[in-house]
C-alpha cells in the first residue's frame, strides 16, 4: 500500500462554509478517504469522480443535494488523494472499483443509492449497475459512454481511436508515469485546461488538483486504465435501473454520438445535451446539477 497524509487542503476542509465531513472508511480491503454531508437517515447519493479529478470536482452539487434533502457521500477513489493506493494493477481491475462503492453503500447501512459518476466514475457506475443492479436506485452519468458502446467504438471509429490515444499511451510501463509527474506535473495540468473551457479551473483550485496528485502520486491513476483493459465485461449490457445521461457536446475525448448510443443499452433513459460545455459539462452548467434534482427526486 502507498502512504497517505491528510492535507487540509484536501479534505472537507476545502468547502469550510458547507456542513460537510471528512471520514474515512474500510471497505473492500482498502481505506477509502470519503466526504459525507446531510441527514444519515435522507436517501442515499453517492458521487463518483473520474480522471484526474478527486472528491472536490463534486462541490457544487454536494450542498445542491444536501439542501434538497439527500444525505450524499463522495470518495476519493482508490488511489487518489487522501484514499489508499493497493499496488499492482489488477487492484484497479472494474470488479473491484464496484466491489468499493458497494461496501461504501453499506458503510451507511443502506442497501442500496443513487450512483452518479463523471469520466471514470461513470464508467464505474455504469458497472455497478450491470454488475450489482440491486444496490442502485437511480443512475446519473456524465460524460462516459456505456462500456459496450466506447468498447465497440474503439473497434469501428477511427476517431474515436485516436481521441482515445492516452489510452494506448497509460498501457506502456513507466513512461507515463514519467511524462506525468515532471515539472511539477505540468502535463496533469495541462489535461485539465484542455479538456475544459477557459475559467473552468482557476489557479486556487489547481494548486489543490496539484497537491490531490502528490498525495498517492500518478502510477495508481494510470492503473485505473490498465485495470479497465484488463477487465471482464459485466455479464449483460442493458441497464435496468432508471438512467440519466447528461453530455457536453464538446468534449474532445469522446464522440457525442456515443451518449445517445449509450441511453439506447438502458431501458429507461433520459439524455440531456449541453451545447458548447466540456467534458467537465457539470463543473460548467448548472443545467447539470438541476437535472440531477429532477432525476433523483421523480
């Protein structure tokens, strides 16, 4: 395991104003530094964050989700920020991500939550939905496609291919981890700029990504997607559970055409489009966290 060490700046600390706490769970072999705010006994929302991102990328709707009356828990996934870093790759394999947000759910004696995931995190959702649908009540996704669809994507798109080219870069040994972590980790940085729109990231909330990244370092990030390559697909691919899918259009990463594709493997989705927002689309419009309100509260 790597070490850890709590850093103000990146724990619950960083939202002061907001009724919000730090804690730190044991769940599925590993601890997991999780953010948690609201009544224990309100419905369950659980917040999933992608890549480079860590719990913080979530603060604008964990007291949007707290006011409307959701007790709502966000980790920092393993290997990043405050949580542990297993070694190896098959620990980031997408078996174990949804064996961790299941023990979370039952850290708050709960059997089952609303899953939300942006990037990676919906990836994560998505399968624990296909793999554990009993433990999900509703399922938000932002901006990651259904892994049968990216799956057939990399097979048939060539753009698709080469927006994906840091996919195929995270699979060689060590040189990302090079590339990544030097100068400050200025290329870290960069992915943030770039895959957003201007003002999305201003220098303050840089300097805690930053220190997020210093914490368990770059390698347990990079083996979250040599794990997805080394995983087995869920069982099925439709989705049974109550779907929203919110995409911003501009993503460089991924194909728009992929989110509608995505709604189609769910027997009861509804898509929102956001013309002109990122990737980030939830850190960019607030049409994305009103449209979690009305999914999560039918």
């Amino acid at each position: 395991m790597s070490d850890t060490n709590t850093d103000p700046d990146t724990d619950a600390s960083a939202l002061a104003d907001h009724d919000v706490e730090s804690t730190y769970r044991d769940v599925n072999g590993v601890q997991l530094h999780v953010v948690v705010a609201g009544d224990p006994d309100a419905p369950l929302v659980v917040l999933l964050h992608g890549h480079p991102d860590f719990w913080y990328g979530w603060r604008d709707q964990i007291s949007a989700l707290v006011e409307a009356g959701f007790r709502v828990v966000v980790p920092d996934q393993r290997g990043c920020n405050l949580s542990e870093a297993p070694d190896g790759i098959d620990a980031y394999r997408q078996s174990e991500l949804t064996a961790d947000v299941c023990g979370l759910i039952r850290s708050e004696d709960r059997g089952s939550a609303h899953v939300v995931g942006h990037d990676f995190g919906g990836f994560v959702a998505w399968n624990v939905a296909l793999r554990r649908p009993s433990v999900v009540d509703r399922l938000g996704i932002l901006n990651v496609p259904h892994p049968t669809v990216y799956r057939d994507a990399l097979h048939s798109s060539l753009e698709q291919i080469v927006r994906s080219w840091y996919v195929w870069f995270y699979q060689v040994p060590k040189l990302p981890e090079w590339a990544l972590s030097r100068n400050g980790m200025a290329t870290m940085v960069d992915s943030l700029e770039m895959t957003s729109k201007p003002g999305t990231f201003d220098e303050e909330t840089i300097d805690r990504y930053k220190a997020a990244w210093q914490h368990t370092g770059i390698e347990p990030r990079i083996n979250w997607y040599r794990g997805f390559r080394r995983s087995e697909s869920p069982s099925h691919d439709t989705v049974t559970r109550p779907t929203l899918i919110c995409w911003g259009e501009d993503d460089v990463a991924l194909l728009p055409s992929m989110a509608e594709e995505s709604a189609g493997f769910c027997e009861d989705a509804q898509l929102r489009t956001f013309p002109d927002a990122s990737h980030w689309v939830h850190r960019e419009r607030e049409g994305v966290t009103d449209a979690l309100l009305r999914h999560l509260v039918p």
